[in-house]
C-alpha cells in the first residue's frame, strides 16, 4: 500500500495484494493526519484508491467502522473515494450496495484510474471554490 499526499487536496492511494495489519495501521493513521490536516485548512480533499488489495473479512469491518466514526466536523470535508474497479460486474455490484447504503454514499466507482482521477479532480476544483 502506498499513499500519495504529494497533490494534497488530491490523495492517491495505491493497494497491492495482501494487506497486513501494519499497513492498515498505517494507512489509518496517515489518512487521519490528512483528514485532520483538510479539515484544519478548510479545505475539501479526495481520494482516488486504485490496485488490487486483498482485504480480510475483519478488515472490511474495520475500515468500514473507522469511516463511519468520521466525527461530522471532519467528514464535511471528505469529498469521498474515488474506486478504480476494472471489471464492469463488480462496478455493478459496488454501485448497487452503494445504493442500498448510506454509509457508501461517497463511494464513486470509475473503470480507470484516468476517469476516477478526472472525477476528484473536477469535485475538488469546484467544492474547494466555494
């Protein structure tokens, strides 16, 4: 797993294959920082996560109960995350769960990193105007 800070508001987020408990450690703490480092500036910043990343059931949970813990005067900042997911099925599937749950609702899926990348760049430009 890498994190790409260096475009901030824009965030980059690289998975590759198995992750290990240290890496989503990591991952949460240094998404924190940045989160934390948004909020502070007053600004809106995105994530784009692209790769392939083998998560265990234990860390879907995880991740998913540190999103849904986003104090709300941190989370009005998150723009989302953008998903680069190639194949057109699991698209479906994500965007279909999306729909059903609130707590994907900023979840945005893009078959490229090119398309997804286009997206956050376009809601950053007009969200941090404001």
């Amino acid at each position: 797993m890498k994190i790409d800070a260096e475009q901030f508001p824009l965030i980059l987020v690289r998975w590759s294959g198995a992750v290990s408990e240290e890496e989503l450690i990591t991952f949460f703490r240094v998404m924190d920082q940045l989160a934390d480092r948004a909020a502070d500036a007053r600004r809106h910043y995105a994530v784009v996560s692209h790769g392939e990343a083998d998560f265990t059931p234990t860390q879907r949970k995880r991740i998913a109960d540190w999103t849904a813990g986003f104090p709300e005067d941190r989370a009005q900042w998150d723009l989302g995350n953008f998903v680069v997911i190639e194949s057109a099925a699991a698209r479906g599937v994500l965007t279909a769960v999306r729909w059903l749950s609130p707590k994907l609702s900023k979840v945005f899926v893009y078959p490229t990193l090119v398309q997804a990348r286009a997206a956050a760049e376009q809601r950053l430009a007009a969200a941090n105007q404001r």
